[in-house]
C-alpha cells in the first residue's frame, strides 16, 4: 500500500515507485490510499500514474455517492463491498470503464456533470503487467474505504 504523497510528490523516491512497480508488474497488487489523495501535488498525479502506463489524472474533488459495479469484480467479490459509496475524495479522470470500481448513477447526485464520460472516480483499479494497481481517493479514512481496500488486496 501507499499511503502518503511521497511518491509522486519527491523525486528522491523515483526508485521506490520504480520498485512498486515491477512488483505489479510481476504480479503484486498495490493499492494507493491513504493521505495520498490530500497531499498529492495535483499537476504531478497524471505523470506519477502515466509511469505505470495509465492515463489517470487529477479529477474533481467532491463528495458524491455512487453506486458499485458489480460485474467489475464479479459477483463473489461484489456482495461483500458496499453498493453504494459516498467518499469526500479526490477523484481519478481518463480511467478505463473497466476499471471503474464506482460510478454514478441515476440516483446520483452529480450525473448531469457527465463524470461517466470522462471516466472519473473515486475508486479504481487497474492491471499492469500481470498484477493490479488501486486507487482509493477518499481523504476522510471512511469505513467504507477500508472495505474497499482489503478487497482489492485480496482478504477480504
């Protein structure tokens, strides 16, 4: 897991991402969470994920409550997470809708922004190589979040 904005915010840490990295890409999963999304320089967060081969970006920072997609992960998976999730986060733009863990709806409160179009989310998680890189964007530690980490770590 990371957890802070080291990584992309120093670049006397270049080789400890690095190192993140071929371990995702060997089949690791990492999961960045934490007090990355409320200290991360927001022009540095598209060059930091573009090192692993994604186009994520600083998206809108906004608390909105989204609903889960199931067929993401699976249905074994997706009755153990929430349904609906509602972060104050810093929200990732330019992911894959493969990717997207939550999106919004027609109950959810910011749809009309077209938010699914420009693929933002709080939540995502990619492969890489032949392992997995997540993105938890909520910047208030919610329990939610912390159920959604583990799942992408695989214990839950």
């Amino acid at each position: 897991m990371i957890t802070d904005e080291a990584l992309a915010n120093n670049s006397d840490y270049a080789q400890v991402w690095e190192a993140a990295l071929q371990y995702v890409r060997e089949g690791g999963t990492c999961v960045i969470m934490g007090d990355f999304s409320s200290f991360v320089k927001p022009l540095l967060v598209k060059q930091f994920f573009a090192k692993a081969g994604l186009w994520w970006d600083t998206g809108s920072y906004r608390r909105a409550t989204l609903a889960l997609k199931p067929s993401i992960m699976g249905p074994d998976l997706a009755v153990k997470l929430p349904r609906r999730y509602g972060p104050k986060a810093l929200n990732v733009q330019n992911v894959a809708h493969g990717d997207i863990w939550y999106h919004t709806d027609e109950i959810s409160a910011v749809k009309d922004l077209g938010l699914d179009d420009i693929g933002e989310t709080p939540v995502a998680f990619a492969r890489i190589g032949n392992g997995r890189l997540g993105y938890v964007g909520d910047v208030n530690a919610e329990e939610d979040s912390g159920t959604i980490i583990l799942a992408m770590c695989g214990v839950l």
